[in-house]
C-alpha cells in the first residue's frame, strides 16, 4: 500500500489501520468485476492486471470508456452519489485487487481530506479524458479517431526507440475499436494504410510510430 500514490501521505501507524479494513480478490481474466446498474458497496484499488469499464447495447456492441492499470482505482462513483454502478467493469487479465467496503471508505475520506483531494484530482482528470473523448467522437472521421488514440496512448504509455516510439498492443483490434467507435474491420484497415504510407510499422504485440508528426496532422 506503501508505493500507491492514493495512500503515499498515510503513515505507518495510519496503514496499519488501513489493512484492517482492506481485503484481497482476484478475478480471472475476461470476468465480470461487476455490472452497469449493480449497487455499488465497494471501493476498488487495483493491486495487479488491468480492467476495462465498458458500457455495452442491448446487441451487444461494446464502448470501451477506460483501461485502468496497477495503483488506480473505481468503483468510488456509486459510493459518492449513492446511485448505481455507472459501468461494467471486466478483468482484462487475472487482476488482484483491495477492496473497501462504503462506510469504511467514506470515513476515510472524512479523516483524510489529502485522501479525498487526490480522489478529486483524478476524477477531475477523467472528466477532462472523457471530454477528450467526446470530442474525438462528435468531430473526427475514423482514421483521425485511429491516429488521435495511437498519439494518446504513445504520450501516456509509449517508449522511446531508435525508430520512434513504441507503443505495446495490450488489446485485440477490436478493444481498439471499441475505444473510440470504430468497427474492428475498419481499424483494421487504417492501420495497414497507415502502415502503408510510413507512418507507423505493425508487429504481432506492438506498433512502432515512427513519424508521430504525419500522425498528428491526420487529427
Ligand atoms: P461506479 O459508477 O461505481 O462503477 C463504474 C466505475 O467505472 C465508476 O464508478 C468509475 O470508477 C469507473 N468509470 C466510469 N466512467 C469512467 C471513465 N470515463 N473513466 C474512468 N473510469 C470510469
């Protein structure tokens, strides 16, 4: 708990406390962590793996609203406002989590005001990431939905190399899809003619960016 950011001004003594009323689960991958509508009664804080929060149709087409990773959290919505899950949250891998019950959580945040401003702060964060999102999906056609997603997640998980940057494919086509509101085909096919033209290469598990600036003019 230590080396979360959520509880780094928490002292010993404090995390201690903290433990008593954390307990540990684990999901396999692809399981439902829980379902849009359910009543939340818990807190989650991700110890390892990763989850998806997805809204789905009654067809079953998928929107993916957010990957969460190691250290983040959700499930704080429903305990705010009282009012049911906001989403449906599935395990992409096996991922083990903490998770605090209502009232346990709520009375941290009373006893802990630097606890309930970093909570604000990453809300605040995914509203701004949300607003993004709305704006990516009100103006721009799928390729600029595809280069605008590739320039993100390069910015926030992408790694150096000599060519250019490196981004890691954690999901299939599909998720990549369901990101921004594009058919799976169709990423498919802009990616390749991205790759065509240079801009990008395409490996089994990731893709190199190599001219991040042609992609930023494709926004
Ligand atoms: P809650 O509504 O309790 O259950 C679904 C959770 O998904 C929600 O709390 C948040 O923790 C999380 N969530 C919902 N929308 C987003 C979003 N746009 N970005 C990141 N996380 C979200």
């Amino acid at each position: 708990l230590k080396n979360v950011p959520l509880f780094e001004d928490f002292s010993d003594d404090e995390l201690e406390k903290l433990l008593l009323i954390c307990k540990e689960k684990s999901y396999p991958k692809d399981s439902i962590i829980f379902q849009k509508e359910d009543p939340g009664n818990f807190f989650f804080l991700i110890c390892s793996g990763r989850v998806k929060v997805i809204i789905e149709t009654e067809e079953g087409k998928e929107g993916i609203l957010a990957i969460l990773y190691p250290t983040e959290f959700f499930g704080e919505m429903s305990l705010l406002d009282g009012e049911p899950r906001s989403a449906t949250v599935v395990a992409l891998e096996e991922t083990n989590v903490i998770i605090i019950e209502r009232n346990e959580f709520l009375s941290l945040l009373y006893k802990h005001p630097e606890l309930a401003l970093k909570i604000l702060k990453t809300l605040s964060l995914r509203l701004r990431k949300a607003n993004r999102q709305i704006e990516t999906l009100m103006f721009l056609d799928a390729s600029g939905r595809i280069a605008r997603l590739l320039i993100d997640i390069a910015r926030d998980r992408g790694k150096k190399v000599d060519e250019g940057v490196l981004i890691d494919l954690e999901f299939t086509r599909q998720e990549l899809g369901n990101l921004i509101g594009v058919s799976r085909e169709t990423t498919i096919r802009i990616l390749k003619s991205f790759e065509e033209e240079g801009i990008l290469s395409i490996e089994r598990n990731h893709i190199i960016i190599k001219d991040i600036k042609e992609l930023e003019r494709r926004v």
